[in-house]
C-alpha cells in the first residue's frame, strides 16, 4: 500500500494541534506526517512535479495524488474515528466555498493558537518524516 502522508507547517501551532488531533482519532495508523518545512517535503514535491508548497496549506498524499486545503482535510477525515468520516458531507459544498471557509482560518491560525507543543510517542514519533 503507497504511504500515504500528510504536510503541514511545522511553524504553526494551530497546524501542530491538528496534527495531534489527527494521532489522537485514527482509526488505526495510516499517516505519516512532514512539516513543509523540511528536506523530506521539499524533496517530495521536487520529486513529484508539484509546484513549491504554500506554508499556509495542509497538504495530504493519499500514494497516488496530492490533495491541499479543504480537499485534504475531508480526505483526511475519512480516515478517523466516528464520527468525523461524517465531515466528508462537506463535499456538497463546492470547493471554492469550502477554500473559502478554509482559506479565512487558514490566515488566521497564527492567532488562533500562537503555540502548541506535544510530544508523540515513540511509536508515533516514527511517522514523523524528518523531525
């Protein structure tokens, strides 16, 4: 099975917290995680032909096709526990409401949480590519 991965901005607390929240409501470990701002993801888009990442975008590589913003966080939600598969309702909004509602949250997350430091566990801390 291709891995799948998702990317975040390592320099976000708000981005951190989502990446805890995402540990903490798996169904079973599926992702492995890369902050934009490392080797590893900026490699990873060279490699693939993606354009350079924005830092203000949650990325998810499902093993075959990257997804960004509101496409990638319901993708992701599929992957968590009840009940928050049922988000992927979202769909039925077109995507550029969706980007929308996304983008004004995206713009502010250094507001919404300033800092956010969590410690994964060993088990977990395997999954981070390139901490």
């Amino acid at each position: 099975m291709a891995q799948k991965i998702v990317f975040y901005d390592g320099d976000c607390g708000f981005c951190n917290g989502t990446i805890q929240f995402i540990l903490n409501h798996e169904k079973e470990p599926a992702f492995h995680f890369a902050a934009l701002q490392s080797e590893f993801a900026q490699n990873f888009f060279d490699a693939h032909g993606l354009p350079q990442p924005d830092m203000s975008t949650f990325y998810f590589w499902d093993g075959e096709r990257m997804w960004d913003k509101s496409s990638g966080a319901l993708r992701v939600s599929g992957y968590l526990k009840f009940p928050f598969p049922l988000f992927k309702v979202g769909y039925v909004l077109p995507k550029f409401i969706r980007n929308a509602m996304y983008d004004f949250v995206a713009k502010r997350r250094h507001k919404i949480a300033a800092g956010f430091c969590a410690l994964p566990t060993p088990e977990q801390r395997r999954r981070f590519l390139e901490l």
